[in-house]
C-alpha cells in the first residue's frame, strides 16, 4: 500500500512476507554490482564489546552485497581505540575506521571552526556528519549509502538490506528511504516517539495550520528511528543537526531537497529491540530527559524557525493529546497481551512535559552541522584530510 493517499505524497512500503528474504538479498547481490552500497555505523565506545555489536558483526560478515563500512569510534580513549580496531578486523567487507577524538580530526574540525563552518559538540551527530564525509571522500561511483546505529540487540542483515534495496531500482525514482517497525517485547517501548513526538506533530498542526513540513513528518511511522538510506549524491547536499534532533533535522533536509516521490519509508523487521535509555527524570542534561527536550527544540525550530507565539496553546494541546497515547497504550497493551506500566508510563509523559515547556520557553537554534559540498567549496582538501585520517582495521595511521 503506498501513501500516495497522505498529503505528505511519501510511499509505504511493507513488509509483508518475511520468508522473502533470501530472494531479496539475492536480487541485492545483482543490483549492487552496478550501484556499490556504503554502511555507516556510528559507534560508541561504550558499545565495543556488547552482546548487540557482536551480533551485528556476525550478520555483516555475510552482507556480500555490502562494498564498503565506515564506522566512526566515539568517545574512545587509545585502548579503546584499539579494541575497535580488532573488533572490525573479521569483516569481509572494506572496512574504514575514523576515530573522531583523533587529532587529525580534531585539526580539520578547528579549520573549520575558524571559518565559521562548525562548532559542533561530540556526539551521534558530529559521528554520524564525519562517516558521511568520509564515505563521500571514499566513494569511486555512485552509490547508496545506509546508516543505522550499533546497539540494536535483535539484528539481521535484513533490517540493512530491506533499508537499501528500494533505492536500487532508478525506474521507481526513490533517492531517500526512512525505516520503521513495531517497538514492543514484554511491554511497549519507543516512549519517546508514543507520548512526545507523535502528540507533539498533531498538537503543532492544530496550533499552526496544515505546515508542509508538519505533514511530511507526521507521513513518518517512526520519524525518530535511526536506519535511514539513501544516494550518495543526495548525501553531499544534507546538513546535519550535531544534537539528539538528528532525525528529525535530516527529515526535513530531505524535505528540502526532495520531491515527496522521491522519499520512501520502509518496514524492516517485526519487532526492534536496542538499548533503552535511562528516563532520568531529575537530571535534563542526561538520557530520554535531555533526548526529550532536543528533539522538541528541533521539531519546533523546524516548523516556526524557533519563535513560537503559540507557546500557551501548543503546550495545553500536547498535554491532552499525550493523555489521549497514554490511553491508547494501555489498550494496544491488554489487546497483546503486553505488560502495561501506569505508573512509568505517567512518569515519562510528566519529564517530556517538563522538557517541552524547556525547549518553548528556551529557543535554542538548530545546531546543524554543514553540507560535505558546502565544506568542500569553502575549503578545498577537507574529504581528502578526512580520508587521510582514516584507517583500515587492523592498522594504526599512528605508527610506522
């Protein structure tokens, strides 16, 4: 079923017979002779050594139809460094390796800053904008490239094949593609998308009025999900938000840059499971607390460029509406047989509520990191000194 029928215009795509996989990934193989596909993983290094890693590891060695993977290590020190290194070293794949606290990074990064290009913060997005560079720099054709994060603890190479393949057909015109999937095992997750985000678009489209960006990012199953595909030339066009408000920063650069024809959204598995966060209701500057708030800022400065005059109201809608999830959560719940926790759940809407009064009584402008093109006009050599401080997994750039 595609949603041609949405005033958004984006497709749907389904997952409706799991036992196709394996004629997939063989029509993969086929297609990636001529359309070379690039993984990124951006990796913390708190994720070196878990069981989710591990596992994702064992999936891609079987990826043939993957050309290439660019991981970016964060927040490791030298040790880990090296245990990352050794951790790729199996992969059958070409392997590249950016250590992001690496001081030729650093060095490129202060060049930037210099410049007014850059000021960004470590984290997922400053990760996440390095791989794209580097994959740019590496890239001999073009190509797809896929990105989705290293904790995921249910992984198969499917949910990486299913996030590609839409994108490998030019007769079906699609140049980005955004995945999807139930949250649930014992109980419903994805409490951030349930009772912030999804509460948080309607409320907005009833304070502002039918927005083209509110619609094309409430056409989104799962806006927040971090597997995301799409082509290289595409890549080198998109800024990105160096805070928690990644995805939804990306989805509206997509917006920007893309007829709704060209975007698609795509179910990759049956349940998703990864490492859930820590609600940190007494600390904003922490987990889903701190995530909460970002995400909010970004959707906000999406719709209105960070002034809101309808503050009271937005606040008043969201609140009712996230009420409303919190009941509707609680059927889905006892429909499946689901644990269903009151108490937690309340808990949760009262610290997103607290973060979104934060991000509308503090604007806080989108902090986007720029386009590889742009960098690469205003300072000539930038992809090549990313690419030089890359390195293969098994090999220090650091030592003779």
């Amino acid at each position: 079923m595609t949603s041609y029928l949405h005033p958004a215009g984006i497709t749907t795509l389904h997952r409706l017979v799991p036992e196709a996989w394996p004629t997939l990934e063989a029509d993969l193989v086929r297609r990636a002779r001529t359309c070379p596909i690039t993984l990124i993983l951006p990796c913390h290094a708190r994720e070196l050594g878990t069981a989710a890693l591990e596992g994702i590891l064992g999936e891609l060695a079987g990826a043939t139809w993957l050309a290439r993977l660019v991981v970016g290590v964060d927040g490791a020190d030298a040790t880990q460094w090296a245990d990352a290194r050794r951790a790729f070293a199996g992969l059958p794949q070409d392997t590249r390796l950016l250590w992001t606290g690496d001081p030729a990074v650093e060095a490129l990064e202060a060049s930037l800053a210099r410049g007014g290009l850059t000021t960004a913060a470590a984290g997922k997005g400053r990760n996440a904008w390095l791989c794209a560079g580097l994959a740019i720099a590496l890239a001999e054709a073009p190509g797809v490239v896929a990105l989705h994060d290293c904790d995921i603890r249910n992984y198969s190479r499917e949910l990486p094949g299913r996030l590609c393949h839409p994108l490998l057909e030019p007769a079906w015109g699609f140049r980005f593609n955004k995945g999807f999937y139930s949250r649930h095992s014992d109980r419903l997750h994805g409490r951030l998308q349930r009772l912030l985000v999804r509460p948080l678009l309607r409320a907005m489209e009833l304070c502002a009025g039918p927005v083209a960006a509110l619609q094309f990012l409430s056409a989104f199953r799962y806006p927040l999900a971090g597997e995301s595909a799409l082509h290289l030339s595409l890549l080198r066009q998109l800024s990105f938000s160096a805070t928690w408000g990644l995805e939804i920063s990306l989805l509206e650069e997509v917006r920007r840059h893309l007829p709704a024809q060209a975007v698609s959204q795509t179910e990759l598995c049956a349940a998703y499971d990864h490492k859930h966060q820590e609600l940190s209701p007494d600390d904003p500057a922490v987990g889903l607390h701190r995530m909460a708030r970002e995400v909010s800022a970004a959707l906000l400065a999406t719709v209105s460029g960070g002034t809101y005059p309808w503050r009271e109201q937005i606040l008043e809608a969201w609140q009712a509406l996230s009420s409303e999830a919190l009941r509707h959560a609680e059927a889905e719940s006892a429909l499946n047989g689901l644990h269903f926790l009151p108490d937690g759940e309340a808990l949760a809407q009262l610290t997103f509520g607290r973060a979104l009064q934060s991000a509308l009584e503090q604007p806080a402008a989108p902090a986007l990191l720029p386009a590889w093109h742009a960098v690469e006009r205003a300072h000539p050599g930038s992809l090549a000194q990313l690419e030089r401080a890359a390195t293969g997994p098994t090999r220090d750039p650091r030592r003779p």
